[in-house]
C-alpha cells in the first residue's frame, strides 16, 4: 500500500512540474527555452573500459649453464643491451683446462694426420721397390731356369742342376706375389698401423671433445639473447635482499638476470567473455593511468586469446579473455608490471553527423529529431546508424550548420515556438 501510495504522490509532482514549465512558457511569450546542439561533423566513439597491466613484449630469465663463481657483472638493472653483448662471466678452472688440453689433443691428432700421409707414402714407395725387386728376381729365375732347361735338353748337364733351378723359379714366383698381395693390400689399409684412416678417424675424435669441451668454456660467457634492458639481477640465495657479487658461487641452471624487449611496450588487458565478440585485432585503445595523471596513450589490439580464462577476481566467476595492446609509443615514465585503465574503441568512426542520443526520438520504427527553423521546431526525419548511451550517428536527413534541439522535451512539438536555452550543449565534435 505505501509503494501504490509513493507511485501516485510522484506522478502528481510530475504533473505539477509539467504544468508549470507550460504556465512559464506560455508567459514569456510561447517561446519553450530548449538545449540546442549545431549540425557538424564530428567522430562516433564507443569505449570498452577495461583494466591492463604494462608488460614488456618478451621477457625471458637468463641462466648460467654451468656452475662455477661470478667472474663479472657487466650490467645493472634497467641498462640497454643489444643481443650477443656480454653480461657477465662465469669462473671454472677446470672447464679452463679441459678446453685448453683438448685442444692440444686435437691440434697434436691434425698433425698425425700429416706424419700419417708421409709414412704412407713412404710405405708405398718401399712395397713398391719390393715387388720391382721381387720382380726383376723372378725373370732372373726364369731366365736361369730356360737356360738350364735347354742345356739339359742337350744333355750338357745333369738333372738335378734342373730341379734347383726350378724350385729357385717356383720360390722367386711366391715371393713376387707376396710383394704384390702386400702393395694391393697397403693401398686398402694404409700401408701399416699408423695409417691416414686411423689417424683420420683419431683426430675425428679428439674434435668432437674438443668442441664439447670449447662449447662448455663458452657458457662462462653469458651474453644477452636478444636487444633489450635488464630488468633484474638474481639475489644471494640466502639473501634476497643481497644481489649476487663477483666471486659467488652459481649453480648450473641457477637465473642470473631477466630481459626485457626493448620493442614498444604491450598492454595485456583481461576482457569480459561477455564483451569480446566487440574486440577485433586493429581497434584503437586509449590507456590511462592514476601512476601517470593527463596523460593518454593510444595503442592497438595485436593478440586475442583464443581461450577463455577464469576471472582473477575470486568472488566473480565470470571468465575472461586475455587481449594484447601494443602501445605507439613508450614514454619514459612506463614500468613493466604498472596498472592502467583501458578503453578500447569498439566503435571508431570518424568525419560523421553525431547527435547526443536524447536528440533523437522515435515514432515506432522511424526516428526523427527537431530542428528549429524560424524559431519553431521542425520534426526532421532522419536515419540513424550506431549509437551509445551518449551518442548516435546520424546518416541522413541533416546537413551541417542545422540547428537541433538536444534534448527530449514534452513542451516541444511540430510547429512550437523555441529559443535556444543560455547553457546550450556544445556539439560532441567540439
């Protein structure tokens, strides 16, 4: 009973209020005081507010890949590097030795190789000359052997002068195959045990320890992986109020700095799954902050998420999709890890007809607004396009310059007499 009571005490109050803004437009003269915005051209903007975080686009921890003690800290926090600038040096003096005796041991197994080629050929030349000797043996017997053979075809000597010669022939035949076999058989093996293929293979070896070996020297030189600014070095392990100093003791794998891209700051805001389907890539963001006050910085949404994530809200349990917005410029006073306020421009239309949206009224599914003419009110159809709670693109029926009246006013009709009101609302393009 006492809520029908309230409705119908507001009604009366609005009725007396109606008649008395028609009394007092009737008394000066029938002309209705209205809030009057001139027709231009102006920019239709609808904003998602949002919060983000200021991120750098990449960074990445920086470990030592072997253990050992700082040598040198060639950096602090928030210097410039460029990728492969040296950081820092690790000390190991046993990786030390280890790269300088193996690569003695590879240098000493590349020079083998060429006492190898020499023995080799040396070799060759020596089986050589055997089978030359073994050779010129074997005609030497054959020789003696025909002679005696046809002296004792003439009976002019006796058999057994015939058999020696043909076991002297039979044995200069073996060893010239002999000499042969080995010459064939060096050129396949390399002519002994220190051949160039075993040398060969040797010094294969001592390469690939080497190479380990040089590879390990090189992780005490810890460079940076890319252009960018050292946003952090590690603390002492039992101290994280205490930076590592030269001399510590690290740890293989232990994070010594983190790195930041030096590229344009990144904005990772965390849109509502409700909203997302107005997020496109491209859309222009306006990012200000409490940290940084007058200040507004335009950038682009370059990254959607594809997932939605639970709300980091722990009362809420709306999810939200993470949205990247690479800023067009870092001032100086950004902080990787700094809160902001977004605005993403879901609507970004500019060189159009806007009105604020009370200008605007309907007659079932046509809209249509009042422009004075002549100091009266003229009802002006009109085609709208998208709108806002402040705002409506007009598309057609106006032409700059018109006058309309801004606001719903129930004195105002078709044919009433107005006048613009003092405080008249500016254009939204001004």
């Amino acid at each position: 009973m006492n809520r029908i009571r309230n409705l119908v005490l507001i009604a009366i109050a609005l009725a007396a209020v109606v008649a008395i803004a028609v009394f007092s437009g009737k008394r000066s003269g029938d002309a209705v005081a209205v809030k009057t915005v001139t027709v231009k051209p102006g920019s239709f903007v609808t904003k998602l507010p949002e919060n983000g975080v200021v991120q750098r686009p990449q960074v990445v921890t920086i470990p030592t890949l072997i253990a050992g003690n700082i040598g040198h800290i060639y950096v602090r926090p928030g210097d410039r590097v460029s990728a492969g600038e040296l950081v820092a040096t690790i000390e190991n003096p046993t990786l030390e030795s280890n790269a300088a005796g193996s690569q003695a041991d590879y240098q000493s197994s590349v020079a083998t190789i060429k006492t190898a080629r020499i023995q080799e050929q040396n070799a060759k030349v020596t089986y050589e000359a055997q089978v030359a000797t073994a050779k010129a043996s074997l005609q030497e017997a054959q020789r003696v052997y025909d002679a005696d053979a046809a002296l004792y075809a003439n009976k002019a000597i006796a058999r057994n002068q015939v058999d020696d010669d043909k076991t002297k022939l039979d044995q200069a035949q073996v060893a010239y195959e002999q000499a042969l076999r080995q010459l064939q058989l060096g050129a396949v093996t390399g002519y002994g045990e220190n051949s160039v293929q075993y040398a060969q293979a040797a010094a294969d070896k001592a390469r690939i320890i080497n190479e380990s070996n040089q590879q390990q020297l090189g992780f005490t030189r810890i460079t940076a992986p890319f252009d960018g600014v050292i946003q952090t070095i590690a603390t002492q392990p039992s101290d994280p109020l205490t930076p590592l100093h030269e001399g510590d003791a690290v740890t293989q794998g232990q994070e010594l700095f983190t790195i930041g891209q030096s590229d344009a700051y990144i904005v990772k805001a965390q849109v509502d799954e409700q909203d997302i389907i107005n997020v496109h890539l491209g859309q222009r963001a306006n990012i200000t902050g409490e940290d940084f006050p007058g200040q507004t910085l335009v950038g682009r949404v370059i990254a959607i998420s594809p997932v939605a994530i639970k709300s980091t809200d722990p009362s809420s349990t709306a999810r939200q999709v993470l949205t990247t917005i690479r800023l067009d410029r870092s001032p100086s006073f950004l902080r990787d890890g700094m809160s902001v306020d977004v605005d993403v421009l879901t609507a970004d239309v500019a060189h159009t007809i806007v009105l604020p949206s009370a200008a605007v009224q309907r007659d079932g599914k046509s809209a249509y607004v009042y422009v004075i003419r002549s100091g009266k009110a003229v009802k002006a159809p009109v085609k709208t396009g998208a709108s806002n709670d402040m705002q409506t693109i007009v598309k057609s029926g106006l032409t700059p310059g018109e006058v309309v009246i801004a606001e719903k006013n129930p004195l105002v009709h078709d044919g009433t007499a107005v006048s613009a009101a003092p405080n008249a609302t500016p254009s939204p393009a001004e």
